[in-house]
C-alpha cells in the first residue's frame, strides 16, 4: 500500500503546484493587462511573462500593445506563438483577428485583410476594418455596403460614422463628411467609460482634412490643434501622430508656414520608418510632395512622382489619383 500512498502524494503535490503556477499567472497577466490600459505600451511588451503554459496568453498581450503603438510587425511576431493550454480557443481567436487585421492595414497589405475578414464579416469592429480595406484600395461599392448600418452599441456606430465620413471626404463629398464625423465625434463624447480620447483625436484630425479641402486653412490648424491635445493622452501612438504630421504639414504648407511645415514632415518620416510600415511611408512621402506643391518648390514633381509609385505598389488607388491630380495641376499661391 506504501506506492499508492506515494503516488496519491505526488498528485497532491503536483496539483499544488500547478494551482501555485496557475495564480502566479493570473497575477502577472493582470499586471500586463493594468499596465497595457494605462497606456503604458513599452513596459508591457518588456515584462516578464507567466510560466510557460500560460506565454501564449501573454505574447497576445504583448502583441495588442505592439499593434496600438504602431509595432506592427512585432505584433504579428508575438501571434506567430501558440496559445497555450489554458487559454479559450474562441475569445483567443477573436482577439487575434483583431490584432492581426488591424497589424495588417497598418502595414497596407490590404489583400491580406481581405483574405483574413472576408467580404461579409458579422462583427462589427471586423466589418469597419474590411471597410477601411476597401476605402484605401478604391473598392467604394463594398465599403457602402459594410458601412450601411446603423449599430446598436453606441461605440460600435461612433466607429462607423467615422469611417463613413472617411469615404465621403475620399469621394469628395466634403460636407457629407464633415457631417459624419462631427456625429461621430458626438458620440464619442457621450461615452463616459472608457475614455475615448484617441477616437476623438482621429475625428478631430479628419475635420482637419476636410476643412483643408474646404480651403479653408485656419479651421484646418484649429482642429489639428485639438486633435493633437486628444492624441497626447497616449503619447505613443506613432500610427495617430504620423497621420497627424501629415495633415499638420499640409495645412502649414497651405497658410504659407514653410519651416512649420517641413518640421511636420520629418516628423512623419521619423515616425513612419520607426513603424517601419510601408503604408506610414507613402503617406509621409505624399505629404512631403504635397507640401513642396503648395509651396512652389522645384521638387515637387520628382517628390509626388516618388509618393505615387509607393501608392500604387501598395494598391492604394484613391490616395494615387489624389497625387496624379497634384502632378496635373499648378498650385494655387500659398496664403
């Protein structure tokens, strides 16, 4: 009878140790997760990981943090890893998707997104994404249907509007698109919990790009002002700070703010080759070409030849026939 008493003893032993192992888990996956939603990105993706069953878990929270800083190939990296034993299969698989798509469009593989979502996704953070796809790569009739809506939840449809409004301006449907997006913006502010700053970052950005097509350039400053105060509640949000460089330099350019202007684009630059995302980059060099347009610099054709040619590698063909109609086009004087 001694060897069963010694093996009942080594299972206890061993279930002991594995509920030990198993709280030691959930304390630092908690810790991750607190650090991940006080924007503090760069500790989460350096913090020592749980026992090893349990790192799949954490490279996922790793990746989410990498992804919304604008890591996107380190994002894609830290999903590359198995699950774990413990983790859900299905809320593990959503999440991936989601990191993984939004990694993806960061990185303008467009195709891939499609491939990954398909053409009638269901959930709708995954239909806006597809939309958002469809939008840079000039597939509009798809982009009108997954936009149709309206959603339920609140911040689902806030989402939605935004990125309506996003087709609209790239139509040239400017007050549509204010509209939309002021809407949107609405929305956001009445979400108390959580806080949606960066949402409200992106529409006050968008109001800048269409005021700008507006022409009317003080609007266009004044709401990338105020983008920039809602974008810095997460300081490292490189992907939101290099769409707004752009926009901060063009709307520069337009007021005649030369030097101001070519500070905005080498900061899109910096931040788009940190990203090290093909689609950051042709945004900034766009930027760069249009600003050198709207100041009548010499540079501007061979700038906005080298924009285009990115543009179309990345099949970007709304963003490519914005930069041929520069080519076409003289400016007008700067203001």
């Amino acid at each position: 009878m001694l060897w069963i008493v010694l093996v009942v003893a080594l299972v206890v032993l061993a279930a002991a140790m594995v509920a030990v192992e198993h709280l030691r888990a959930r304390l630092v996956l908690r810790r991750m997760n607190a650090l991940m939603l006080a924007g503090r990105h760069d500790e989460v993706i350096v913090h020592p990981g749980p026992p090893r069953p349990y790192a799949g878990l954490a490279a996922r929270v790793r990746a989410t943090s990498a992804v919304v800083t604008g890591r996107y190939h380190l994002s894609l990296q830290l999903l590359e890893r198995p699950a774990g034993p413990t983790a859900d299969p299905a809320a593990v698989t959503e999440a991936d998707v989601t990191v993984r798509a939004t990694a993806l469009l960061g990185l303008g593989r467009y195709e891939a997104v499609a491939q990954l979502l398909g053409d009638d996704p269901v959930v709708p953070h995954r239909r806006r994404m597809r939309a958002q796809a469809a939008i840079e790569t000039g597939q509009y009739r798809l982009a009108d249907r997954l936009l149709a809506g309206p959603d339920t939840d609140p911040v689902d449809e806030a989402g939605r509007l935004r990125i309506l409004g996003d087709l609209h301006e790239r139509r040239g449907r400017v007050g549509e698109a204010e509209a939309l997006v002021a809407d949107a913006l609405r929305a956001y502010a009445a979400c108390s919990l959580p806080p949606y700053e960066v949402d409200m970052g992106y529409c006050h950005a968008q109001l800048a790009w269409c005021a700008l097509a507006r022409g009317d350039v003080e609007t266009a400053l004044a709401q990338v002002d105020r983008a920039r105060q809602l974008l810095l509640t997460r300081p490292d949000n490189a992907p939101g700070f290099c769409e707004l460089a752009c926009v901060a330099a063009e709307a520069s350019a337009a007021a005649g703010e030369s030097a101001a202007a070519d500070e905005q684009v080498a900061t899109a630059r910096q931040l788009a080759e940190q990203m090290d995302s093909p689609a950051a980059r042709a945004r900034a060099a766009r930027a760069a070409g249009t600003v050198a347009w709207r100041l009548h610099r010499p540079d501007a054709p061979d700038l906005l030849r080298a924009a285009l040619a990115q543009h179309e590698a990345l099949g970007e063909v709304p963003a490519a026939a914005v930069v041929r109609r520069l080519l076409d086009a003289p400016p007008a004087p700067p203001a």
